[in-house]
C-alpha cells in the first residue's frame, strides 16, 4: 500500500516536472532547435529563396574551403576574437577591481564603464564611420592637433588599420558587460577574505593575481565563452561600417553568411556558413570547459 | 497537483487564444493592407510622400487598415527576400524593376500581372506611362509592376569654388585632373566620388564606359555576351584608379562612399564636383542649389562617343502587388483603390518636390521640381537614355562581385587587371 502510494505520488511529481517543462522545451525546440535542423538542411541543398531546393550533398561545406571569401572572413572571425579575449577580460578584470577597491566614485564609473553596452551596434558603427572619416572625421583631427600627423590613416579604406579600425569599436564596447559581471563576482567574495591578505601584508598585485584570479576563476571561464562566442556572432559594428568590405577585407563569417544568403540568395552556402559558425561555437565551448576543467576555489 | 495541473492549461489556453488572435485582425469591412517602402525618411522623397500616406489613411479609415512599413534599400532587398522565402510578403511594396529584382519574385509566382489591374481600374491605363518604364517592369512579356520614377544621371559643379579659383568647368578628362589639382592644393576635394557598397562607384563606372568605342553596345549586350573583361572596362578601371592616385577622390572612399556620404561631400561644400542621382538631389540645400551648375560629363581620352549625345537613365522605382492579396476578396478593392491613389496625379505632383521624375505621361507642374532638378531636365533633354552595367547583371552575385571589386578598386587594394578579372570571374561561376 504505502509503496504504491510513494510510486503514485513520484508519478505525479514527474508529470508535474514535464508539465512545468513543456512550455519552455516547446519554445526551445521551435526557436532554437528547429531553426538550427533547418538551416543543417539548408546547407546540404541549392536554393535561391523560391523555388526547388536541389540536393547537393557537402558540395556547398568544400566550398567552405576552397572559397578565398569564407577563407577571409574565417581568419578575420578568429583575428577578432583573439582580440577580443586579450583586451575585453583583462581590462574588464582591472577595472572591475579598480571598481572594487575604490572607496569614491564606483557607482558613476561602473555606469559610466557599462554605458556602451546599451547603444545599439548599429549606432556605435554610425558613430564610429564618422569619427574615422578622413574628411569630416575627428580622428585624424585630433592626430593632427596633437602633433601626430604621421599616425593618420584612411582607417575604413587602408587594408593595413581597416579590420583594427573595424575591430576596435567592437572590442571598446563589450569591456563593461564583462567588467559588470566580475564586479558582481567580486562583491560576493567576503571582505574578511581581503581584510587577511591585508593583514599578512599582501599587495593589491598579490591580491590581484593570487586572490581575485583564482576566486573569480568560475566566473572568468564564463566571461570568456560569452567572449567568443560574441564575437563569432558579431554582425552589427561590420555591416555598418563597412559592409565587410572593400571586397571581404572587414568581413567576419556572419557578414558574410549574410552577404551570400540576402544580396546573392545563395541560401545553401549561407547556411553552410551558418553551420561552421555552430560548430566553431560548440567546439570551442567543449574543448574550453575540457582544458579549464579545475576545481574552484571555495571560500 | 490538479490546481498546478488547471493554472497550466489556464495559462496554454490563454497563450493559444492570444497567437490565435494575433493573425488576423480583420474587423468588419475594414481591410488590413501591409505597404513596404523605401520612400520614407532616408529617401528626399519621403517628406512628401509619408504624409500623403497619412492622409489617405486618415481619409480611408472605414474601409482600409493601411500598415506602412519605411526601409531603406538594402534593407528592402533583405527583407523582400526573407518574406519571399516564408510567404510573407506585403500587400503591396515599392521596388525596383529589372530581372535582377524582380527575377526571384516572378519565379516563385509571387507578383500581380499588372494587366489584371489595368483591366479594372477606371483612372488610368497602362498607355500612359512612358514605354522604358513599362519594359523596365515586364519580364517575360509580363508587367510586373507600375513605373512611377524615372532618373537621369547629373554631373554638378559647384560654380562659386570654380570662380573663387578663376577655373572653367572642365569639358575633357585633362581639365577634370587640372582643376581637381588646384581645388586638392586648396583643401577641397575636387570629386565627390568614391565606394561603398559599390555606390554611388558603379554608376560612374558605366557612365564612362559609355563613352568608349562599342560601350553602349556591350553593355547592353552583357547578359548574352556574359562578358565583362573587355578592352573597355579595363581603360575605364585604370581612369579611376588614375584619378585616385591624383587624389580626385575623397581619400577614404569607403567612408566616403554609398549615396549618402559621398552626397553630403558636396551638400556641405567640401567638394567641387559631383555625379549623382534624382534621388539625392532632390534633397539638396537651396543655398547649393543656387550654386550649382549642371554640366555634361567630361570626355575621356580616347571616346568614340561624345558624353553631350546620351544621358544616363532608366525607370527604376515603382510597385509591385503580392498575386495572392489581390485575389484575396477580402482586400482586392482596398487594394485597386489604393493603387488607384498611388498613380494619381496628385501623388505624383507631390513626389516630384522630393525629386521623382514621372514615369506617367500627363500635364505636370515641372516647377514643381527644385531648381537643380528643373536644371538638370533642361540640360539633358531630348538625349536617348542609356541603360548601365549593373542593371544588366541578372544574377545578384554577380552584381555583388562587381561593387566588391569597385570598393577594393577604389580604395586602391586591388590593380584594375585584378578587377576586371574579379567580375568576369563572377560571370563565368554564375549560372544565371
């Protein structure tokens, strides 16, 4: 009796739990999972956006390959987020415990830092394709009042500075998302944690490296996927600078994906693209967690 | 258990009901018509056609639910293509004509024949709009769409730089190079020229190309030929590159470049010259305008063709109609009457302040016109109008290869052999 009661009773609670799940798990497999089947099945096809679709097998993935423009876009994607990793966490953890330590000001600086983050890309491109223009621009205006004609550039036509120039806004903005997250991490470390580093006469670069690092370890390796993964989606700060051109020279996979699928209705090599982007976003997530896998500090 | 069981359904119910209802929104007698248009704020014909929108709304309440939707061109082509794709197109929707456009949207059966509009209509009759347009809109024998804009390229000359120099409007390539020197020493960019997106560079391009002995034959015969590494376009790609090295051109062409930029060059009285379209100059200052002087293009070394004896032109803009919304009963006289509206003269006397020359034949006020506008129709009237490489590119890819190579050419990253080699490289991958 009393077992078929406990049976009936985790019954109830397993159908609960699916019913709880369902209406999440269906707008997950229509948004998300479907889309992501579709655009798979994209890719194995020639489509042009009407029409019937022609089954074409890897054709268009080994095109992924021998195509000079996703060759570019590709190394451009990586260059960017190599960038990204190296300036956007670090400084974002400087700041965030410059932000922590400080005893005046933090408020106004973290919303000050964080700003960026809410303007739209497309308005931080607009804003940038005028301050790098070189006729009505500000920048080499203000390279030329501070003496320094000889750095002027032609920034969004010179292929030497253009994906740095197209980079940089990018990279610029993105610092306070991660600089407010690790700020929040820091605030749940207990302060009697730093008052004993203090008292056994750590410095703040001590503090820094051999406190704040490894407590924020958790919290780092996130900041470091929404990095990457950021920035092989980026889409915004190119298409409105540059459009990823000349050619493909500022163009990232994204662009690109979207270059072919809309100005050329080549859906079947975009969605090939689309995939590689996929499958660049989940390699780099398993093998990161793989290579980072250590215990956390607790505390 | 049952009370959580009761607040789901309560809650799938209500969320069902609530998709349900977001569809249709069809009160009684009242149909929602969906209108996508670039001619909204980015456009200078915007200012005068937004509120005429807003009118016949505000007038037609009772019987049409009129949706506007503004976008700008290239993001009308993105969407037109997405809503292609999902079977979602608007109702009705501005667009271009031409097989490169409107192509994808006859293949998938999508668009009205004009013809069946015609049939009913009781205010117009396809026998007034101007020919070039109706061949613009008809693709296999078919009218697609209505013409309503027409255009004619215009070389402009900012006449108070030019006498503040003691300069005379250059006539030939030399003089262009020669004054583009003297404005360069005195910090003024002497062309408002240059690439992004392939704008406003592939104009240019055809327009010189023109002038070369067979150009306006090849052109035209582009789509049979399938070729595009000729003698000619090899001359034109080193004329640009030449005068990017001579530093005609403003120095970032790319942000510089696409219409509006390179416009706002001249607007602004930061360059000398210009090449440019109906559709930017209609927003043109008036302070400009009273400055400005439209002149034929400069003949280039070598033209078999003088610039004086054609002019640049073709229909470009009209309305296309979704097939399935006109046979929709429920908005087939929404939609004549809207149409009816769209093509009246009224509506085109208003557009043509924004810089829309008419494609329909009737007794229009060409004061309406602004001063540069009123100009440029004098100075080029009676000239055959002359069709350009882009419109003869049928497959998007291959007029997308063509821009990326002007934005490369132009910013100096690519020789004009490696150009040329680019787009017939194009052409020859295409199976178009």
């Amino acid at each position: 009796m009393c077992n078929r009661m406990i049976l009936t009773v985790e019954k109830q609670k397993r159908v609960a739990a699916w019913a709880f799940l369902l209406p999440g798990l269906a707008v997950y497999v229509l948004f998300v999972v479907g889309p992501l089947l579709f655009s798979f099945y994209l890719s194995v096809v020639k489509w042009n956006g009407v029409g019937p679709r022609t089954f074409v097998a890897l054709e268009n993935f080994l095109r992924l390959f021998t195509s000079s423009q996703f060759i570019t876009s590709f190394w451009n994607t990586i260059k960017l987020t190599g960038v990204s990793v190296a300036i956007q966490i670090p400084t974002a953890l400087v700041l965030a415990f410059l932000l922590y330590r400080s005893t005046h000001g933090t408020k106004f600086f973290r919303a000050l830092i964080f700003l960026p983050v809410v303007i739209s890309p497309i308005a931080i491109g607009f804003m940038f394709t005028i301050f790098y223009n070189s006729e009505l621009g500000l920048l080499n205006t203000v390279l030329d009042t501070l003496g320094l004609a000889a750095l002027k550039r032609q920034w969004l036509s010179d292929p030497d500075v253009l994906l740095g120039a197209v980079m940089a806004p990018q990279v610029w903005q993105f610092i306070g998302l991660h600089m407010v997250i690790h700020f929040a991490a820091l605030q749940t470390i207990p302060e009697e944690i730093f008052e004993s580093a203090h008292m056994d006469g750590a410095s703040g670069l001590q503090v820094f490296f051999r406190l704040v690092i490894p407590l924020l370890w958790e919290v780092i390796q996130i900041t470091l996927v929404l990095c990457v993964t950021g920035s092989l989606k980026s889409f915004g700060h190119p298409w409105i600078m540059t459009q990823g051109g000349p050619g493909v020279r500022s163009s990232y996979m994204t662009v690109l994906m979207f270059r072919v699928a809309f100005l050329e209705r080549n859906f079947g090599f975009a969605s090939a693209i689309t995939t590689a982007i996929v499958v660049m976003a989940l390699l780099f997530t398993v093998v990161f967690r793989r290579v980072t896998r250590r215990e956390s500090v607790e505390y | 258990m049952k009370r959580s069981i009761v607040t789901i359904g309560t809650i799938l119910l209500v969320l069902g009901s609530a998709f349900a209802g977001g569809s249709g929104e069809q009160q009684s007698g009242v149909a929602t018509l969906r209108f996508a248009t670039t001619w909204g704020a980015a456009d200078s014909k915007g200012t005068y056609f937004i509120p005429m929108l807003e009118a016949y709304r505000a007038e037609n309440a009772d019987s049409v639910n009129l949706v506007v939707e503004e976008y700008g061109s290239d993001d009308m082509v993105t969407k037109i293509t997405v809503e292609l794709a999902s079977g979602e197109l608007p109702d009705i929707f501005s667009y271009w004509g031409g097989i490169q456009r409107l192509g994808p949207l006859v293949e998938g059966d999508a668009l009205l024949d004009m013809n069946e509009y015609f049939a009913v209509t009781s205010v117009v009759s396809r026998e007034d709009f101007t020919q070039a347009g109706i061949n613009h809109f008809t693709i296999d024998g078919t009218l697609r769409g209505i013409p309503m804009e027409a255009n004619v390229a215009a070389f402009v000359c900012n006449r108070e730089m030019f006498e503040q120099f003691g300069l005379d409007f250059p006539a030939t390539y030399e003089d262009m190079l020669e004054v583009g020197r003297v404005f360069r020493e005195n910090g003024i960019i002497p062309f408002a020229m240059a690439s992004n997106g392939g704008n406003p560079s592939h104009f240019w391009f055809s327009e010189m190309y023109k002038q070369f002995p067979g150009g306006l034959e090849e052109i035209r015969d582009l789509p049979n030929s399938r070729r595009f590494a000729t003698e000619n376009a090899l001359r034109v790609a080193q004329i640009i590159d030449e005068m990017r090295r001579n530093e005609m051109l403003p120095a970032d062409t790319v942000s510089n470049g696409a219409w509006g930029p390179a416009f706002a060059l001249y607007n602004e009285g930061r360059a000398a010259m210009i090449y440019t379209y109906p559709w930017m100059l209609g927003s043109m200052d008036q302070q400009m305008q009273d400055k400005s002087v439209v002149i034929d293009v400069p003949e280039l070394p070598g033209a078999t063709e003088s610039p004086a004896s054609f002019i640049s032109g073709f229909a470009t803009f009209g309305f296309v109609v979704n097939r399935a919304s006109f046979e929709d009963p429920a908005k087939r006289e929404a939609l004549i009457s809207f149409m009816d509206f769209m093509i009246s003269d009224e509506m085109f006397n208003e557009l043509m302040q924004g810089g829309l020359i008419p494609t329909k034949a009737y007794d229009m006020p060409v004061d309406a016109f602004n001063d540069v506008m009123q100009q440029t129709l004098r100075h080029y009237q009676d000239r055959p109008q002359t069709t350009s490489h882009f419109w003869q590119m049928h497959d998007p890819a291959v007029a997308n290869a063509f821009k990326a190579a002007l934005d490369e050419l132009y910013a100096g990253i690519i020789t004009p052999e490696d150009f040329v080699d680019q787009v017939q490289t194009a052409f020859d991958e295409s199976d178009m």
